[in-house]
C-alpha cells in the first residue's frame, strides 16, 4: 500500500494559514516556530535529517520561515531523493497552492543550460 504524500513544512510562524496545502498531504512542521538555526547548526540539521528519513518523490516542501533553515531542508530533502523534490508555491491570484518540481539533474534531453528558462 503506497503512503499518503506528506507537506513537510520548514517552520510553523503562526502567520500563515497552510489549510489549504492539506489538499496535498498531510502536514508535518520540521522546526519550532523562532528556531534560531544560528545558534544550533548540527542539532538543527540532525533535527531536518530526522523529519526528512522517509522524502519521496510523493512529498512536498512549504517554504516558510528563516531562509538558511529552508535553504538547510530543501539540500536534505534533494539529498535524500535523488536530487528531486516538490515545493508548494503560493499563488495570491489563483489564492491556492501551485506544486513545483526540482529536479537537480535531469535526464539527457531535458532542458540544458543552453535553454532559456523565462
């Protein structure tokens, strides 16, 4: 039987309703709201490695809070899986969730450097 995906999110704030994100999994928040990554490098890390040891390629990231702890969860996340991972990007028009692929390496064929992107 295949697990249900799972939104692994960076850092609850309290300033963001993520209800809506529950329409792609179930919700798991990685880091206490104010965690100073700073301060604790190896144990936050080590707290990321821990929330992240199941990542497939069904889960997804939601971005929020400090920009070193989601730089930190997405390179496990892409460490664990391959170089792969799915982030859920808000969209204030659409008002909902977009999911996005990264793919670190992608096959031959693929885009390349040499392809335009915007």
């Amino acid at each position: 039987m295949k697990k249900k995906p799972t939104v692994y999110v960076v850092t609850e704030t309290g300033n963001h309703n993520i209800t809506p994100a529950m329409e792609f999994g179930e919700i798991v928040v990685i880091l206490p709201p104010r965690a100073q990554i700073t301060f604790s490098v190896v144990p936050t890390i080590n707290r990321i490695k821990r929330a992240l040891a199941k990542f497939t390629d069904d889960d997804y990231l939601l971005f929020i809070g400090d920009p070193v702890a989601i730089a930190a969860v997405s390179s496990v996340a892409a460490s664990r899986n391959h170089g792969r991972y799915k982030c859920l990007k808000w969209d204030k028009f659409e008002r909902r969730y977009i999911p996005i692929q990264i793919d670190l390496y992608p096959q031959k064929g693929e885009l390349d450097e040499s392809d335009e992107y915007i």
